[in-house]
C-alpha cells in the first residue's frame, strides 16, 4: 500500500503521545482480557453442562441432603438413562488457603455420566479397589506437584478426624475448558466414617437422559414424585444449575460491564483528545494534502487509519499481556479454576478496541474532511 | 500576453471574467475582488503585488481552485473551474496546479523524496515511475544529494526549493506561488527566483506568483497591482499594448 509511509510517519512523528495512546489501549485491554477471564472462570461451567443432563438437589438448599433410596426410584422413569451422585466433602490441604472442590462419588457410574472427564483405565481399576483412594484433576496435581502414589491428607470443614488418601489417578478433561480441579474418592469411604445420622444421604443427583428434548418432562416428574416428602427436589438442566450457582454469587456479568464500560468510556475521551490534536497541529499539512489533489474522503481514511492502528497495536499489546498472564495459571489459589483467555474473547477484544477506535477517530476524522484549504492556510 | 481587460481571447491559458469575492465579517461585508479580469497565457510570468488585504492570496486561491468566486467565472485551458464540485476541484488540482507557500509547508515527517513524491501517489505511476519523476524534479531544483534528508535537516531555501519540486513533479498546467521568498534572505530568494525564471523559460510553465517584494516582482514578465480588489496599473509601462501587457 503506497500511503502505508504516509500513515506510519504520522503514527510515529510523536514518540512520547504515541506510546503513551498505545499503552492506554493496552492497559485497558488487559484489563479487558482479565475481566473476561474472570467472567469465563464464573461462568464457565454453564457452558461446558452437558445438554443431556440433570442435576437433582433438595429444594430448600444445596446443602441439605437427600436420601439415597431416591435413586432407583429416579432410575425408573421413561427417558432416564443412567443416575450418579456425590458428595461434597469440603476439606482443605495443609492450610485454608489450598482451596479446591472435592467429592465424595459413585464409583460406578462416576465415568458413564461425566465421559468427557476421562481417566486411564489402570488407574480407574486401581482407585476402584483402594478404599481410600483418589483421582485427582490434571490441574490440582500440577497445583500442588502430586504425584500418583502419593499419600494426600485433607482437613474436612465438617466431618471429624483426620482423612487420608492415596492418589491412584488423575483425570484429563477432553475439552479445554473442562473443570480439572476436582478431587474425587469412594463414596463408601465417606459413608464409613460419617456419623450415623449422615448415613444414606447424598449430596445431588446427576441424572443422563436419553434425548435432551425430553429434560424439561424429566425434571418435572422427578419433583413430582418427591413432592410433599420430607426431601422434596428440585431438578434443573445442568446448564441452569451452573447458572443458577454463578448468580448466587452476584450479578458478575453486570459488574464486570460496568467496569468494562467505565474503562472503554475513558479510553475512548482519552484517545479521541489524542486524535483531536494530532488533527489540529496538522492543520496545515492536511491543508496542503487537499490542495495538492489528496480528497477530503481520503483526509478522513487517513486520520481513521491512524486511530484504528493505535487500536489496533494497543489493543494487541494488551490482550497479549492478558494472555501470557494467564498462562502462569490461576493467581488465586483454585477460585478460579478456569483461568484462560479464550480465543472468543482475544476477537471480542480486538472488535472493542476498534470499535473505539473508529469511534475516538470519528470526530477529528469528520473535521479533517470539512477543513477547507483556504481557512486552514490563513491560520497557519 | 496578460491581459486584463476581459477583452474576448478564448486561446488564453487562464481566463478570469468579472471576478467578484466578497466575505462577511460579522454584520461587515468586505468585497475583495470587483469585477476583475484577467488573461494569461502559456508561459507568462505573472507577479500579483499590492498592499495586504488587496485580495493577491484570493486571487490566487480562486485561480487555483482552493475557493470558489462570488461571481465571474474562471477557465483554465478550457475547463470551467467555477462550477465544479469539490471532489471535481480536487482532481482538477491535481492534475493542472502546482502550489508553492510561503512557510514551505512540508510535512516535517517525511523526507525530501517523500515529500515531492506525495503528489504522484495520487496517480497510477508505478513505484519505479514516481522514483524517476521525483529524482527528476528533485535535480531540476538541485538536491538530488538531500533526497533522504527530512525538512529540519535543510535550510530554508532549500526547503523551498524540495516544495517547488513538489509543486512540479506531476508536471502541472501553471504555478501559483504565494510570497515564495517571504521568509528567505535575499540571497536565498534570488536562488528561488533564478529557478523560478528557469521553470517558465526552459520548461514553459506559466507562473502566477504574489509578492510584496519589488525586487522579486522584476522577475516576472509582468506586474500586476491590486487595490482593493481591482487590477489598477501595470508595472512595465513598457510592456503596455493596446489593452494589454506584454
């Protein structure tokens, strides 16, 4: 492109304003990266729930229990292809601060309803014969540097004693974005050691069904039959339970917008002054572009082209940074187990930061093309 | 031959007929140009002196195509520029007017050779052409040894003499230079006219060129003043013909 020289020469004739444009574009945009990483770490597990499945928990809260004996009772109705459930354990190694979800789980149908979560078959038949065996998501063994073999002691929040366990295995998700944070041990361990009145009682159901049309049928006649029973249910798609669950800790997508537009709103005051006086110290050298043939649409191109680079390189520098930050993992310990930028979110920033761009340049753009040569020289 | 009394002469490269250009200041309105005319052929030599406020610098601007007349109409080599649309105006520029100002008015940014190439990436030359049109017009005005220097590297008649090659790179119609000395020594400025005077005589073009400085206006082949908008004398009594100057 033969204006190419033109654009650059101007892009650069400022060292100093324009790295200092560039760096408000990428710091934006690496807050952007951070926030949308945040948001996916929140959200994520609404977009990886299966389609075909439900989740079953009681209806007062989560936390409440339900009998186990409901489990063939739900197995018996028309759709329902396989049932799982779990625990949730609770506990923390060595200290507070090692955060990270485990659960007590059924060890044969564990793998039929979540196959995207897969695990070696020797390691399976391992952990299956060890009563106090666990499997371990690829990410928490990297967190903590576990090895298989390794004698793993956790602190429950609200079972006594203390409880140990062997690492027989670690789980790989088939998927990027799957959850390889759990840690998962024999149900019939917890069921052991828990006192009598926690005997029988599970966590959730997990049901498969057959066909995901069928998932709204389903959900209903699983609460229909426990209605009016002292464990009455509430059965979601997994989808909504995980959204459900997302919204029970705020409206993160309404705050993660409004800092986001807060930031974008002040990136596009602060570049389009940039791009205005860029525009007016050329006053003249615009004027003689247009009194040497150049048109008054090409003035505004060129003045755009120069505001969408300085998008363009900031916006890239920032979701850069964004990126190489989070391939060091997630900062905070496991609360976010989903910590990357994906790809949707690299366009989604790129689009914003043009979209500023066009905007910020917009006005200076339009000026430029409106100069006329005449008023524009007798200021000079 | 210049004339300026509108006398019928359809051959002329530059016709200007009963020119008015009037301005409103506030509730004021200034009338710079009344009813002027004026003819100038291929090769003529044109210098426009007068007091400030005169209307030299609208004269040229409206001959250029930069602003458009109150009324009159104004043709160059047989195109009525009076009329045209802005983008219409601009194309036309590009391919008949050579500008040169006062303040050089380079941009600080590029070099020399980018400079006078700016004109020609307007056209379809290939980067090979612009290469050869632009060193050609940078040796006529005699830098081809400051091609890769930027504007703050050369002097002030040197800079003038990088936007007279940017003025004749793509080989305009006329020139229009407006107080090309103005900001040079004398010494500088007698460089600027003996290439101007090189401009008209060896490669025919026809030049129109406000001054405020008599020695500069000798020049030309012609001087003309303007009071108030109205050409009113010739400068060469010996140049006068019968309604005309030569």
């Amino acid at each position: 492109m033969k204006f190419r020289g033109l654009i650059f020469a101007n892009l650069f004739r400022k060292k100093i304003r324009f790295s200092l444009t560039i760096g408000s574009f990428a710091v934006a945009l690496f807050l952007f990266g951070l926030l949308a990483v945040v948001r996916g770490a929140f959200s994520q597990g609404v977009e990886v729930a299966g389609a075909d499945r439900l989740v079953v928990i009681n209806r007062v809260s989560i936390i409440q229990p339900l009998p186990l004996s409901y489990r063939e009772r739900i197995l018996q109705l028309r759709g329902v292809k396989m049932i799982t459930f779990a625990n949730w354990f609770g506990g923390v190694y060595q200290d507070e601060r090692n955060f990270f979800p485990q659960f007590a789980i059924d060890i044969e149908n564990q793998r039929k309803v979540y196959p995207e979560l897969t695990v070696p078959e020797d390691q399976w038949q391992t952990f299956v014969k060890d009563r106090q065996g666990a499997i371990v998501g690829a990410a928490t063994a990297k967190r903590f540097g576990w090895k298989i073999g390794d004698r793993i002691p956790l602190k429950s929040s609200f079972l006594p004693g203390p409880w140990e366990f062997n690492l027989d295995g670690i789980y790989h998700g088939q998927r990027r974005q799957d959850d390889e944070t759990q840690f998962w041990f024999q149900r019939n361990y917890l069921e052991e050691r828990v006192p009598d009145r926690l005997k029988g009682q599970i966590g959730w159901y997990v049901l498969r069904v057959e066909n995901p049309d069928d998932s709204v049928r389903i959900a209903k006649e699983v609460d229909e039959l426990f209605a009016n029973s002292p464990y009455e249910t509430r059965t979601e798609t997994e989808k909504a339970f995980a959204a459900g669950w997302v919204k029970q800790m705020g409206n993160i997508e309404f705050l993660i917008l409004s800092i986001g537009g807060v930031v974008f709103f002040t990136l596009l005051l602060v570049t389009g002054n940039t791009m205005a006086i860029a525009v007016r110290e050329r006053t003249a050298e615009l004027a003689v572009l247009k009194a040497v043939g150049y048109s008054d649409r090409f003035v505004l191109l060129l003045v755009l082209a120069e505001s969408l680079l300085i998008a363009i390189l900031g916006g890239a520098l920032g979701l850069g940074l964004a990126k190489l930050f989070t391939l060091g993992g997630d900062p905070t310990r496991g609360l976010l187990p989903f910590f990357y930028l994906p790809l949707k979110a690299i366009i989604s920033g790129l689009g914003v930061a043009l979209a500023v761009g066009v905007a910020s340049g917009l006005l200076p753009a339009v000026g430029a093309m409106r100069l006329r040569v005449v008023d524009a020289l007798r200021r000079v | 031959m210049v004339r300026v009394d509108g006398g019928r002469d359809s051959s002329s490269l530059i016709q200007a007929r009963g020119l008015d250009k009037k301005y409103q200041r506030g509730s004021e309105e200034i009338h710079v140009l009344q009813g002027l005319n004026l003819d100038v052929d291929k090769g003529d030599f044109v210098a426009f002196m007068g007091p400030s406020g005169s209307g030299k610098t609208t004269l040229l601007n409206l001959i250029g195509g930069l602003d458009v007349p109150s009324a009159g109409s104004i043709t160059v080599a047989a195109d009525e520029i009076t009329h045209m649309s802005r983008s219409k105006l601009t194309e036309w520029r590009a391919r008949h007017v050579g500008f040169v100002f006062q303040m050089y008015n380079l941009i600080p940014v590029l070099t020399a050779f980018q400079n006078v190439e700016l004109p020609l990436l307007l056209t379809k030359l290939s980067k090979a052409d612009r290469r050869n049109h632009v060193e050609t017009a940078l040796a006529i005005v005699g830098l081809v040894d400051r091609t890769d220097h930027y504007p703050r590297q050369l002097s002030g008649g040197q800079e003038q003499r990088v936007a007279i090659a940017r003025a004749i790179v793509s080989d305009p119609t006329f020139l229009l230079c407006d107080e090309p000395t103005g900001d040079l020594d004398r010494k500088s400025a007698d460089e600027i006219m003996n290439l101007i005077q090189r401009l008209v005589k060896e490669f025919g073009k026809s030049v129109l060129m406000v001054t405020h400085d008599p020695v500069v206006a000798q020049r030309a082949d012609v001087t003309l003043h303007l009071e108030k908008g109205v050409l009113v004398e010739a400068a060469k009594p010996e140049g006068v013909t019968a309604g005309g100057l030569a």
